[in-house]
C-alpha cells in the first residue's frame, strides 16, 4: 500500500535520524534503550501483544462509530508522551493479525493524536515540546507561586535548588517504579515556553501516580504534582 | 567517563543485582554494572554512581544528574576493581575515582 501521508513519512525521517545518532551505541548507553533490533530489541516484548493491538483498533474504531471525534479521543490519553509510548508497538505489528492497512491506519491514528496535542512540532524536532499556547502559560503562570531563588541567600538558594531538583528526581522514579521502561506514561515535561525578558518556563507534570495496579499507591499524598521552573540567561 | 558534576567521598556499595538492593545503605557510594528502575531505591540512597557500562545518555548517568550526585560511567571495570567497604573519592566533573 503506497503511503502518502506525511506524519507517518515524518515519523519514519525522526526515528531514522534519530537511531542513526544511537547505532553505534550499545543498548545499555541509552535511556529509554531506543534501539531497534529484531533480537535485541523491545520486539520480543511487543510482539506477543496481538490482542492489545487488535483491542485497540477496535477501540479507536467503536469510539469513532459512536461518534466521538478524534480530537477527543486524543484527550483520553492525557498527554502525548504517554501516546509516543504507543510508538513501539509500530516495530511488532507486522506480527498481530491486523492487515497491513489496518497497520497503517492504526499508526497514522496515533500519530494524528500526538500531532493534536503538539500542534506545530509533533516529534519535537526543534527540541522543543510545547502544548500550551501564550494565553495557557500566562494563565497558569497567574495562579502558581513562583519562588524567586537568585533573591535568596546563597545557602538558601543551594538548598532549594537541591530540593528542587530531588524532588523532580525522585517522581521521575516513582513513574519508573509504576511504569517501568515506559515510565514517560507517567509524565510529560514541556516547554521551554519563552516568557517575557527572556525567561524560559519549563513545565513537569507528573501524574496518574496513585496508579491502582500497586498498593502503595494509596499511600501517595497527591495523584498529580506538577513543577515549574522558570530560567533566565540560557545558554545553548 | 564523567557523567555528572560534583566529588564526594565515601564508601563503596557494591550491588551486582537488582535483588541485592536492600542491601544498600544511605550515603553510601552505588557501584554497578548497570542501572535500570529496579535500582531505584539503591539510587535514592546513594551519595554517587559508579557504574561499568553506560554513556552520558544512560539510565543511571540520566538519574544521577536529576539527584544531582556525581557520577562516573562506563568505567568497565568498578565492580571487580572496587571492594565493598573500601573508602574512595569520586570526581564526576573529571570522571574520575581515587583510593582514599
């Protein structure tokens, strides 16, 4: 089947620069490992999955007959990392039952949902993942309090820094501990969205943390906790 | 290599599995093959990462800079050269580990 659909064609020229950037790297050098090798690679991990991939054709589809719309069906994932984890299944699908077509299809969809919520750049080519426009970021920035770390002293300064950033480690891990590999289905870290002086936002949103699979769950304070960050003088 | 600034001196945890991380004790030195999420208590633990295999772009050096410890990576040999217990100095600007 030709295929003349430019998201997918997309897709394919960023995962092909991207693994050409990795090949000469051993799995183990990169994280998430995203290597492509049908020995070495995620495929025997995916390639049992024929009734998941089946399911979620048929899920798309049943949605679409009762008439929720694509847009929406975007939003039931939450967040489009959590989408791009669906990617990864494109390298086993020759192997579930769906028809080339049905492939095909299946993946433009979940491409078309990652594009919906990255609107201008869905692969994040311009190593950027922006989700909300002007109006978003000045009205979340109007209802959180921002602690202004260079007005401290130093030691004060030091320590925030640090709590900051071990805070932000420490729910990277805890996705890791829920989510394991795919651990992005547990948060998605956006921006940086330029902010007047030229300050930069940097927004990390961890969520879904009281996950039912695991008991300890319960015991979590919060099922969302999001972190802004806002730089200034960046350096590239 | 150097995978995440910073030096700190301590003593060496060796933990050749996953399975061996509740041995790990606070502000011990993490010495590792390899890191994956099922070190992640044996990491939030530790005062550096010293691993054998591994890159700049890898779990554990991605980790370290988060928790910002120092880090040195793809050492190759850290597990077999290093002994529980020994007291090392790690420089992870300089990827660096000197016998104290």
């Amino acid at each position: 089947m030709k295929n003349n659909n430019h998201l997918l064609n997309k897709f394919t020229e960023v995962m092909a620069n991207a693994l050409l950037g990795v090949s000469e790297e051993p799995g183990l050098y990169i994280w998430p490992m995203p290597y492509f090798h049908p020995a070495e690679g995620n495929f025997y991990l995916y390639a049992p999955k024929n009734s998941f991939l089946v399911q979620l054709r048929s899920l798309i589809d049943g949605l679409r007959n009762k008439g929720v719309n694509d847009k929406d069906i975007a939003l039931l994932f939450k967040k489009p990392s959590r989408i791009a984890t669906l990617t990864f299944l494109f390298e086993g699908m020759r192997y579930s039952e769906l028809t080339k077509e049905e492939r095909v299809k299946l993946a433009i969809d979940i491409l078309n949902y990652i594009a919906s919520f990255r609107k201008e750049d869905p692969f994040c080519e311009e190593m950027r993942n922006i989700l909300w426009d002007e109006s978003e970021v000045r009205d979340v920035l109007r209802k959180v309090n921002l602690i202004s770390i260079p007005q401290l002293p130093r030691d004060k300064s030091t320590k925030i820094r640090k709590l900051a950033s071990q805070i932000n480690a420490s729910l990277w891990l805890l996705c890791e501990y829920l989510y394991f590999n795919h651990h992005s289905i547990g948060h998605e870290f956006h921006g940086p969205y330029r902010l007047d002086n030229g300050l930069l936002l940097i927004v990390r949103e961890y969520y879904d943390l009281k996950n039912e699979l695991w008991s300890f769950s319960d015991k979590l304070p919060a099922n969302q906790i999001t972190s802004f960050e806002v730089y200034e003088k960046i350096q590239k | 290599m150097g995978a995440s600034p910073g030096v700190v001196e301590g003593v060496v945890q060796i933990i050749l599995q996953p399975e061996e991380v509740n041995r790990m004790e606070e502000g011990k030195i993490l010495v590792v093959p390899f890191t994956n999420p099922l070190f992640t208590s044996a990491l939030l633990k530790c005062s550096a990462l010293i691993t054998d295999e591994g890159g700049i772009m890898s779990h554990g050096a991605i980790i370290a800079r988060e928790l910002g410890i120092p880090a040195v990576v793809g050492t190759k040999k850290a597990t077999s050269s290093l002994k529980d217990g020994q007291r090392i100095l790690v420089d992870g600007e300089r990827g660096e580990i000197y016998e104290k």
